[in-house]
C-alpha cells in the first residue's frame, strides 16, 4: 500500500488501529462536545452534588421541557423529583434565600 492511498488511522482505547471514519473537523468536535454534554446530564441524574453548574442547567432544562410536554405522562413524576433535587442542589449550593 502506498502512502497516496493510505487511509488516515485512529488509535482507540484498547490500543488497536481502526480507519478513522470521519476527519476531526468542526461539525464532528461539535457533536462530540453536545454528546459529552447530554451524558453528562443523564449521569448526573440522582448526583446532583457532583454535577457542575452547566451541567445542572442542561438537566434542570431538559427536565422542565419534559413538564412542559404533555405527550409524556409517565415521565411527569420522575421529571418532578429530578428538578426538585436540581433546585435544591443549587439553592444549596449558592446559598440562594428564598421568601415564600
């Protein structure tokens, strides 16, 4: 094989040489950044404490879109508990005072 018709290489965790299926551009560095974030929010699920604030936002977010959607009454309960731990951790956290 020469080198005109080589295809680029990637080495993967386990140390083995795959053809790398896309080049590093843009597009991909940013849907790899919006994919570490969604992970980032599902992990954070029942760890709130741990969480960073981007990523307490995000889930805080996609958890009050859940509410807001009245196609998913399943999810409504656990959507309610999820947020509930979220503004918790950040009224803790910032020592946020509220006046009810």
């Amino acid at each position: 094989m020469t080198a005109a018709n080589e295809q680029p290489k990637t080495v993967t965790r386990d140390a083995t040489l795959e053809p790398s299926p896309m080049r590093n551009d843009a597009a991909q560095r940013q849907w790899v950044y919006r994919q570490r974030r969604k992970r980032a929010a599902i992990e954070a699920i029942g760890n709130e404490a741990d969480a960073s604030r981007v990523t307490l936002v995000a889930l805080l977010a996609r958890e009050l879109a859940v509410l807001e959607d009245h196609t998913t009454p399943a999810r409504i309960a656990p959507a309610r508990n999820t947020t509930r731990r979220v503004l918790t951790e950040i009224i803790t956290r910032y020592g946020i005072e509220l006046e009810l």
